[in-house]
C-alpha cells in the first residue's frame, strides 16, 4: 500500500507542473473556441490549456505511476478499475478562465478503491492552494476547519450557475429564500472556501467526477459534510451539497427534498 504522504507530495507535484502553462495564457486572447453538443443549448467552450495541461498530468502520473487509473475531463479514462485512480479536471471554471477572471482553479483528486483520499485545488494566478486528506485540510499550509453554522437563516451558500437549476425552480427558490445570501460563479473556489470556513453552503446540479472527487477529500478532513441531495454516497451521482456544519447539512437536506 503506498504512503499517503508520498501521495500527497506527488499530488502537488502534479498541481506544480501545470502552473507555468496555465499562468502564461491566463488573459491570452484567441485561447479558446466553441464546439456544439447535444447535452447542452449552448456550445461548450474548449481550451488548448485544458487539454495541454492535463497530458502533462497524464504523463507524470503513467510515468511515476504505471498501475494506477486516470479520469480527465479532456482526455477520458484509462485504467479505471485501478485500486488507485487520479481524477483531473485542469482547468475547473472554464468560463472564468477565458474571462480573465481568477477564481478558476485545477482540480486534483486522488480515489482509493473509489474513496476520495487526496484533493487538491490550486490557482496559479492568486498563488493559493488548498488541499486536504487524511492529515487534515490546508491553504498555503496554513491548517483550516469549517466554520459551526447551525441555522439556514445565516448561512453563506455558493452555486456556481442559476442554470443549474432550470428542472428544479422550486428548490432554487426555497434555497434563496432560506439562506443568508447567494455567491455565483464560484466554481471550485465555492468548496475551497467552505473548508476554509467562510462559506457554509455549496448546492450544485450537473456535475461530472472531476468535480467532486477533490472537493470531497478537502471538505470531509476539515470538519464538514458533503453528500448528493440525497444524503447519499457522491460517485455516481450530479448533484452535490456541501456543508460546513454536520448539523445544517441535515437541515438542508430536508430543503431539498421538498
């Protein structure tokens, strides 16, 4: 079984390896174009960045790693019954990338037997870090704990896109009326700053593996809870709520069942 320190130290050896590329065409004009799909009514947004970086990754980690498994967003699956498996998503918040706006952030997660046990989520631009796993969660090596919130009424939620939401309007509605106030487009920095304690509530829809796998491994070492909207296991599931507090958690969850 492989030390989880020489994990984690990989794991940000992975995070160092794409920051030069991804600093470099950060507010570069003409990085990205636009490709149609048939899941969504708008074309999906498509950067050089997004994939270069995450065959850096892939390279690292086949390298170093020849028996694990990889999920990338870019570049699909490799080996994924693997007792280890690297989830990548290089570039979570695409569209604030390509808007010159800084809270984008890479994604790194590393499963064990489909158990999330390292998360990274790292930001060239601003020079922050944050990562967690059995040691406990950090920013810039600094320890950080959710924060107790125990009431709806004052709570701080993050939700990355109203959009995400459009099948599901009276939750969205119950949601705003519920909380102290919404933060939009956050993107990974939503489930950073719930571990760091400063946000107490993360509700999304529509979300992929590369998602969450890394926001698990960081929110759960710093005192928080996050489940599907049912209460339930993350993996194999698109929705997502994360909590700060163990007890508004429960609370939410009975939100979200109405």
């Amino acid at each position: 079984m492989r030390n989880n320190a020489e994990l984690l130290k990989f794991a940000h050896e992975l995070a160092n390896s794409t920051q030069e590329l991804v600093s470099k065409n950060f507010r570069k004009l003409n990085s990205w174009s636009l490709k149609s799909t048939n899941h969504s009514r708008r074309p999906q947004i498509l950067t050089e960045t997004d994939i270069e970086c995450e065959k850096i990754m892939r390279k690292m980690i086949n390298k170093k790693f020849p028996n694990h498994g990889i999920i990338g967003e870019e570049l699909g699956v490799e080996n994924e019954k693997s007792e280890f498996v690297w989830v990548l998503d290089p570039i979570d918040g695409t569209k604030a990338f390509v808007s010159g706006l800084p809270v984008f952030g890479s994604m790194i997660g590393l499963m064990q037997n489909n158990k999330p046990i390292i998360g990274i989520i790292d930001q060239p631009i601003t020079k922050e870090r944050i990562w967690g796993s059995i040691q406990g969660s950090y920013l810039n090596g600094r320890s950080i704990k959710t924060r107790n919130c125990k009431s709806t009424k004052e709570a701080i939620c993050a939700i990355t896109e109203p959009e995400m939401f459009t099948s599901s309007e009276q939750i969205y509605k119950k949601i705003s009326q519920d909380v102290l106030f919404i933060r939009y487009g956050t993107d990974c920095w939503g489930y950073a700053m719930c571990a760091a304690g400063l946000i107490d509530l993360v509700i999304e829809k529509d979300l992929e593996i590369w998602d969450i796998v890394a926001a698990e491994a960081i929110i759960n070492p710093a005192g928080g809870k996050i489940t599907n909207w049912e209460g339930k296991n993350l993996l194999g599931s698109n929705s997502v709520v994360a909590s700060g507090d163990p007890i508004l958690h429960k609370l939410i969850l009975k939100t979200l069942k109405t």
